[in-house]
C-alpha cells in the first residue's frame, strides 16, 4: 500500500492498533478478539504460559482511543493530503501503553479460574 502511494497509485491512510481492550458500543458487542485467544489458548493448555520470563512486550489501546484516532484520520482524509506529503506520514499506530505477555496471560489465567472456581 505505501508503495502504491508513493508511486501515485492510491491515497493511503493505515491504522494498526495494538491489543485492543474495552467493551465495544457498536450494533455488534463483540469483545476483544485479543483477549478471545488468549483466554482460549490458556483454557487449552490448562495453564498460563510464557516463554522465558515472559518480559516481551506488545501495546494495548483502548477501544474508544481507537475509535477517536479513526475519527481524526478519517476527517484528515476527508480534508485531503497536502501535497508532497510521504505516504508514511499517513500510517498511525495506536498505542497508549507496552504490556508484557507474563502480565497479561497472568491476569487473564486468574480471571479464568475465578469464573471457573470462585476463586483466584
């Protein structure tokens, strides 16, 4: 895609959020696919996993920082693309926050159990 933009071809605007966390307030309340495989893959292997400390990290953001950074991109797409500007000016990350995986599998693992057992 952004080599496509640089050649002329297209106009680019790219989002790529990280985890994404938060109820959604849609017609259709799904949760976070994220969370969905990781629950699922912990309620498989019956426990919390990691790979060494568990110190790798990846972002997570909130569903309604995403949906203002799609409003935002959006109305800057509508405005237009100021000439000269580099396709790569367009490509957003949401993120507000790094998280590591022992974190996350940990937290998840306990919410697990405890709607399993009542316990944690």
């Amino acid at each position: 895609i952004l080599e496509a933009a640089v050649a002329g071809y297209v106009e680019n605007y790219i989002i790529c959020p990280g985890a994404i966390s938060g109820a959604a307030r849609g017609p259709i309340n799904n949760g976070s696919a994220f969370f969905k495989y990781v629950s699922q893959a912990l309620i498989a292997m019956q426990r919390i996993v990691y790979v060494g400390e568990g110190s790798n990290q990846f972002t997570i953001v909130h569903i309604d920082d995403v949906i203002d950074l799609f409003l935002r991109v959006f109305e800057r797409a509508r405005k237009g693309t100021p000439p000269g500007e580099s396709p790569y000016a367009r490509y957003f990350i949401a993120s507000s926050q790094a998280v590591d995986w022992k974190t996350v599998v940990t937290i998840v693992g306990n919410e697990l159990v405890f709607r399993v057992y009542g316990k944690q």
